[in-house]
C-alpha cells in the first residue's frame, strides 16, 4: 500500500500544485478561519453571554467539535489529494452530493461576503476625507437646519443607511442599483480576483500580508484603546463574568455554533487547501495550531474592540450629563463652568429643593453609565455605527478610520479565498474545465460571474436579502454538510482505515481523545444542535428590521414578516445545497440497480462491458 | 443743573421702560467665556458691556446706511451672573423700537465681526431666536472617495494586466521549447531510422556476391 501510495504522490507532484513552504498553507488556513466573525460576533456573544464565564461553553464547544471536525478535514484533504467533490466521491460514489454541496455553499457564501467587503471598502475609500464623512448631517435645501431623517437619527446611522445602503423601507421595494456600490463591489472582485488569479500560487504569496496584517493592526489598536479614558469599564464590562448565565441553554447552543461557523467548516475550502499538502504531513498538529489561533484571535480582538466600546460609552455618558448641566446653567443663569461634572450632584441636590417646579420643567436626562455600556451590536451594525461613531471622537480620527477598514478588508479577504478555492478544487479535479482555458481565464470568469449575480446586494433593498443570505445559507446547511461528513468519514470510509491513513501520513495513530470525539462526541453534538437552530427558527415567523424614515416610532426600526414569495426564497436557499446528498445518492443508485438488473438478465460475461456505459 | 439731572433720569427710566426680559423686539444674549477661552478668560465688567453695545451699533450702522446709530441706541437690561442679558434697539432720532427682524437681518450679517470682536464663535456669543447660518460644507469638484477608487482601481488593473502578460509570455516560451524539443526528437529518429537502414542497405549489398 506503501509504494503504490509514493508511486501515486510522486505522479500527482508533477501535476498537482503545492504549497511553497508550510507557513503559507498554515497562513492561508489561519486565514480562512479567522475571519470578520472573530471581530463583530464573539465580542458581542461575549458580552451578552455573561462576559468571561462564556469563555467556558466557547472552550468545550472547541474541544469536542472544532477540533475533531478541523483534524477530519485536514487529513481527509491531505489523504485523498482532491477537493470536496473529488473526496467525497472516492469515499463512495453515493457521497458525491456531498462535495456538491459544499460547492454551492461556498459559491453562495461568497456572493455576499464580498458585499460586506464592498461595503467595507466603501468605508475605507470615505475614510481619507477630513473632517469625516460620517460626523455631520448634511445641511437641507436652504441652509437652515440639517435633513430631518438626519436629526431624527444620528449622523452615523444616516451614513450608513441613506448615503451607503440608500436602503428601502422593506424587502419588496427593490429599488435601483446604487451606482456607488456596484463601483465598489468591482474593486472588492477586483481585488479578489489579482490574489486569487492563479490558485494557490497566487494565494500562498497574498496571506503572508492578509493573514497578519490583522494582527498587526489589532495589536496598535490595543495598544490605542488602553490609553483611552473610560477603556476600563469597556473591558470590566465585557470580562466580568456571570455564572448564571451558564444555566441558560442557548448560550452552550450560540457556543456551540459560534465555533462551528468560525473556523469555517463544511465549506470545502479547508479540504480543497489541505489537498495541495505533501501527503506526509503532521495534518494533526496543523488542526490544533490552527483551531487555537482562531479561539486566541477572537479573545485579543475583544479586548480592543471593547476598550473603544468602554470609551465610547464613557463619551456619551459625559454628553449626556455635560448636557444636563448646560440646561441648568442656562435656566438658573449661573455663571458658565460653575456647575461641573464633579460637583454636579451639589448642584442638582441645591437647585432641586430651592427650586423644584423649574427643574422639573427642564426634563433632564437620566444619564447611566451602565446604559451606555448595554448598547451593544454585532455585525455590521458594530463596524458601520457602532466604531465609526468612536472613531469620531479619537484623536487622529483619520488614522484610526483607515486602519481598521484596511484590517476588516484583510481579514475579510483571506476568507474569501477559502470560499473560492471551496469552488475552484473541486471544479478543476471534476475536469469540469476545458483544458485549453487557462487558469487565470477561469478564475476570471468565476469572479465575473460572482459579480454579475452579487448585484442583487447592491440595490436598495440588498442589505435585508443579505441578512436572509447569511441566516439560510451560512448557517443550516453547514451544519448537516458538516453531520453527513464525519459520519461518512467515520462509518462509511471507516474509521479503523482512517486511523491508518493518518498513522500513515503523521507517524503516529490518533490517541484515544479523536476516536471519542469522532466516533460519538461530535456527530451527537452537530445533531443537537442542528435540531434546537431548527426548532428555534421555527418557533416564530420569521421577522426582519426595517429602516423605514417615515414609521412612527422612527428611528426604532420597523419589525415586518417576510412576504411569502421571500420565505419561499429563504426555504429554496436553505434546502437548494443540501438537496444534493439525497439526488446525487438516489442518481448513482439508480445506475447501480440497472446495472445490477441486467447482470441479473444477461448471465453472459461479455455482457459487462456493454452496460459499463449504462453507469455513467 | 436740574434740568440736566432731570433730563438724564427721565431717559434712563425711559430706556429702563423700553427694554424688557420676553421684549417682542428685544433678544436675550448669552455669552459662554470660560467655556471658550478657559484661562485666558476676561472678566465681564462694564468695558466689555460698552464694547458690546458700541459692536451692535457698527452692525446697526452697517445694515442701515444712512443712519449713524450711537452707543445709547442699545439698550440693555437684566444682566446675571451668567453672563446672559437683554438688548433692544431704537432709532437715533425717535426712541421708537427697531422691529426684531430688522435686528436679526443686521445681526446675522455681522456675526461674524460681533463674535471676533469678543474671541467668541457662534456657540459661545448666543442670540436666543437668531440661528447661526450654518457653514455650507466644503464639495470640493470631485469627491475625494472617487480620488481613492481611482488609484486603488487603478493599481489593480495595472497588477491584473501585468500578471496576465507574464503567464502568456511564460506559456508561450514553454511552448516554443516544448516544440524544440520535439523537433530535435524527430530529427534524432529519423537519424536514426536512416542509419539503420543504410546499415542494413550496406549489409545487404555486402551479402549479396559482386558480379
């Protein structure tokens, strides 16, 4: 097995590409896991999820899920030498749907991460202008006041929802094409397309930036965010931890998911990478060094995250009370800078009994530091509102503008190369390419094409398709792509042959930690939770926030129902990956029965070689 | 002698009379020193309330170009400690009351002298009722998010095309060594062919006896 093993890897060496060295394949993975989720989603789960004590569920969910599943895909890419398609088929021609899926998934996935990019690079290209774009409200038509959407809200929400977005009030007005956005979306697919233009070769040379610069940027950050006033009720905030919170089973189940999507599994892309590795490689240190990375990257990028939030939430603590001691001096016409913010409380006890009607009449704020703290956000809301509105108030807010949208576009990007190669492998090894299209013909038309149907984000309503995008597609059909993986891997390939292979390829047989967790541990934990998303996604219908100028309750958003053509959208993008296991199983069994019916009939062996055409 | 004090006392109750808090025609004024200048702050005293009403009646002149109005014209009233005041205006010759548009138009025009003349800006030296004309934002011709996209754009396409050229010319060269390659195999075999077959010619006429 041996030999025919090496003769095999020495063919496919000639063929195949490969890695330059070992840190660009562990860059690239890195970089592939680490993505713009450890940034905006594990500081927030942080922080609502009782702050340190949701460090605990974080850490077990990575033990027994992340890992087993990272070493699995690892190895299994490394073993087979072929994208998920090429894997999965070898395994078992019933397993092909499998990598189909993962194909689709990927190709899906990557549609509106790059908008996010795009967006993103919106913000970075408005981020060289002084003062910035997003500190004040445009002025109306005749100079007098500011645009009353912009007053109702903040200068920062309408940049981000009328000047970016120009966002519809709901799902079924479309609108155009934002001209801007299509601009920017081209450079993101630009820019996609000259690191990716030649596979892996062009890949392996980008992350050696991609992968850490990131890290670069956080660390200046840190360095940044601690010096700022109010950084420490930021990280007391998000550090402290409350025990109770363990008691609540949806934090072990965000846990749990939280893991699984951020070291981006099921996508294919990891197989597709690990596949150009020499066959004899340590796949199982490389699975730990990169499940770890991930879990050490998302604790550092909280604490300057949160630092600026803690600031933040000081700044608008001392607004809001610099505000109530203005009211006062100018309705007790005592001398200005008189009241200040330590002897306020003097003040307001003094005023208050001399004078209560009045002050009651004023209507001062209540102003809570621990208010300010709790408004917290993820996502996109994080990075466009949320930290652009911080930036503001930093000194050198330009510096800081641009530094953190060239380290969300980085980290952004070599995420982007794992949901292409995802597409890309498993195209190349079906032989689905015509050999006289060159490489960087394909990888071209791949990007174009993602473009061209990308531009559904681009128009008015492109921000609520992309929030259905990223709940239907990134997340269900991972999960089972994810469950039908290791229990092909364990139960059908076998796990007694893998523990061989990766014997074979590491030098030593996996200890008793992966056969528990493969075998039991991690089937039973993807079920699980693949059962209570689905539960809880069912519970209700499903509801989106709208950003309506002209609702009552404007700037609350508006909570609508999808209308039913949509939901109908959202079940199609959900089970449309998936509904490849069952046809390519049910296509390939088909084949076999006929094959095995007319053996059945025809008892001449030179009949065989008439119904091998039959198979294909 | 009498008459002079008389005189005075009569226009001193006379403007104390005109100039009233929550006057139609008046405007209340509101001055934020410290806030402004924080140590280099001045006391208000007297000096600066003349300079006040010595700056207002400019502005009065400058909007009213034929009448001179005096410092008297400016009638102040109900000072604090914060500092915060009223004023009302009258006209140089009648002491009737100048309409609160007119005031504002006049104020408005000369904001900017009237703040400069206190170090002030238009937060700090407050008309209660007068809006600041807000400043129109800068637009330069091009935004300057298109300057960016354009070199950032630009840098790509150049990288896009230059990668391109090189993997042609790298294709092209392989294949025109490949072909040599070829070409120098066929010659080799056809050397080759040739030799034996002469060697067999030339083996097969030695064999056959010389006539």
């Amino acid at each position: 097995m041996d030999k025919e093993a090496e003769s095999a890897e020495q063919k496919e060496s000639t063929e195949r590409p490969k890695w330059d060295n070992k840190v660009q394949y562990l860059l690239t993975c890195i970089g592939f896991a680490v993505g713009l989720g450890n940034v905006w989603r594990f500081p927030y789960l942080c922080q609502i999820y009782g702050g340190g004590a949701f460090l605990i569920p974080y850490l077990i969910a990575l033990v027994l899920e992340g890992l087993p599943l990272l070493h699995m895909e690892l190895a299994i890419g490394q073993r087979l030498r072929m994208g998920s398609v090429g894997v999965w088929n070898s395994i078992s021609p019933y397993l092909g749907g499998l990598g189909v899926a993962s194909l689709v998934v990927s190709f899906l996935v990557g549609l509106f991460y790059n908008m996010i990019l795009a967006w993103v690079l919106w913000y970075f290209f408005h981020s060289f202008q002084s003062p910035l774009p997003w500190r004040d409200c445009p002025l109306n038509l005749n100079h007098t006041g500011y645009v009353t959407e912009c007053e109702k809200t903040s200068s920062v929400n309408y940049f981000w929802y009328r000047e970016t977005l120009n966002i519809t009030p709901d799902i079924q007005t479309s609108g155009s094409l934002q001209w801007w956005l299509v601009l920017c979306l081209a450079s993101a697919w630009c820019l996609v397309y000259i690191c990716f233009i030649r596979g892996i070769e062009t890949i392996g040379k980008a992350t050696y930036v991609t992968a850490t610069f990131p890290y670069l940027v956080l660390t200046i950050f840190l360095v940044r965010a601690l010096t700022l006033s109010g950084a420490a009720d930021g990280l007391i905030y998000l550090f402290t931890p409350n025990w109770e919170t363990l008691k609540n089973p949806q934090v072990w189940l965000d846990a749990a998911t939280q893991i699984f999507f951020s070291l981006s599994l099921a996508f294919g892309g990891l197989i597709a990478f690990s596949s150009y590795n020499p066959q004899k490689n340590d796949c199982e240190r490389d699975a730990v060094i990169v499940g770890c990375v991930n879990s050490f990257t998302s604790i550092y990028a909280s604490i300057p995250i949160f630092a600026i939030l803690g600031f933040k939430a000081n700044e608008d603590y001392n607004d809001c009370r610099n505000w109530n001691i203005l009211t006062l001096t100018n309705a007790f016409n005592i001398g200005d800078e008189n009241i200040t913010l330590e002897n306020y409380d003097d003040w307001f006890h003094y005023l208050n009994t001399t004078n209560p009607s009045v002050v009651e009449s004023l209507d001062l704020k209540t102003c809570n530091l621990q208010t300010f703290l709790d408004q917290s956000a993820s996502g996109t809301g994080l990075a466009f509102i949320v930290f652009t509105e911080a930036v503001i108030k930093m000194p050198g807010s330009q510096v800081w503008a641009v530094l953190f949208f060239i380290m969300l576009f980085s980290l952004g990007l070599s995420s982007m190369f794992g949901n292409l190669e995802g597409v890309l492998t498993p195209l190349l090894d079906l032989h689905m390419v015509p050999l006289w299209i060159p490489k960087e013909i394909f990888t071209g038309l791949m990007c174009l094409t993602s473009f061209a149907v990308a531009l559904i984000f681009t128009m008015g309503s492109g921000n609520y398709w992309l929030e259905i995008f990223n709940s239907y597609v990134g997340s269900v059909p991972l999960l089972i792509i994810a469950f039908f993986e290791i229990i092909s891997v364990v139960y059908i390939y076998g796990i007694n042959r893998f523990n061989d292979d990766i014997e074979w390829m590491t030098g030593r047989r996996p200890n008793l930690y992966w056969q528990v967790t493969w075998r039991f541990i991690s089937p039973f934990m993807l079920f699980v939770v693949f059962v209570a998303y689905v539960v809880i996604s069912a519970k209700q219908r499903p509801t989106y926030n709208a950003w309506n100028p002209d609702y009552v309750h404007f700037p609350l958003a508006e909570v609508l129902h999808y209308p039913e053509w949509v939901f109908a959208i959202c079940v199609l993008l959900c089970t449309l990956p998936v509904i490849s296991i069952p046809l390519v199983a049910g296509y390939k069994f088909s084949g076999f029965l006929k094959k095995y019916i007319m053996n059945r009939h025809n008892q001449n062996p030179y009949a065989n070689e008439l119904t091998n055409d039959v198979e294909l | 002698m009498l008459e002079k004090v008389s005189f005075l006392l009569l226009s001193f109750t006379l403007a104390e009379q005109l100039c009233k808090p929550g006057d139609p025609d008046g405007y209340k004024v509101r001055l934020s020193i410290k806030t402004a200048l924080g140590e280099n702050a001045y006391v208000w005293n007297d000096n600066e309330m003349f300079l006040f009403r010595a700056t207002l009646a400019f502005a009065m002149t400058k909007q009213f170009d034929g009448q001179q109005f005096e410092v008297s014209d400016i009638i102040v009233c109900n000072q604090t400690a914060r500092v915060s005041f009223w004023f009302v205006v009258t006209y140089p010759h009648n002491k009737t009351l100048v309409d609160k548009q007119v005031v504002e138009r006049a104020v408005r025009k000369s904001r900017n002298r009237i703040n400069s003349a206190f170090l002030l800006s238009d937060t700090t030296l407050e008309f209660i009722g007068i809006p600041p004309t807000l400043a129109t934002p800068v637009n330069p011709s091009t935004p300057t998010w298109l300057i960016v996209f354009g070199v950032v754009m630009g840098a790509v396409c150049a990288g896009i095309i230059v990668v391109l050229v090189v993997s042609l010319v790298q294709r092209k060269r392989k294949k025109n060594e490949t072909n040599e390659d070829t070409q120098v195999k066929t010659v080799e075999n056809g050397a080759a062919r040739d030799g034996v077959y002469y060697m067999s010619f030339s083996e097969d006429e030695s064999s056959v006896t010389q006539m």
